[in-house]
C-alpha cells in the first residue's frame, strides 16, 4: 500500500471511531475550504496578475538573485 492510500485509510479509520463532534465539525471545515476558491480577487489584483504574466511571458523580469546582487552592492556603497 502507498503512502497516500495508507493515510486516507488512517483517516477515514480515526474519522469513524471519533465521538468528538467539534473534532468533527473542524475536519468539515477543513474539507468545505479545500474545496472552495482560496482567494477570491477583484478585477484590479486580476488585472494586476495577468499584467504580471505578460511581462514574464516577454521577459520583462530581472532574477532574484540578480536583484540581491545589485542590493549589496549599491548598500556597499552607501
């Protein structure tokens, strides 16, 4: 048996033997948000994120690590 399907076992074992309703009540939480949006945007952030994309897309991004570098050393000089 896999990792994955030795969990869901164990879960599903523990959630039928479990008497604790606020236990209970908590994993539907927990279920009801994993199946709901995370986040819900407005037409701006949207707008925002797929600007965003864009510029990526045509390359118009520096490297993390190029930033860093360019951080230290314009601090070097200050």
């Amino acid at each position: 048996m896999d990792m994955t399907a030795q969990i869901k076992e164990n879960l599903i074992s523990r959630i039928r033997d479990s008497k604790d309703m606020n236990f209970l009540k908590a994993l539907q939480t927990i279920f009801d948000s994993s199946e709901q949006s995370l986040y819900e945007l407005n037409a701006e952030q949207q707008s925002s994120i797929e600007t965003s994309r864009n510029q990526i897309k045509n390359g118009e991004f520096h490297k993390n690590e190029d930033v860093i570098s360019e951080m230290r050393e314009w601090l070097k000089k200050k």
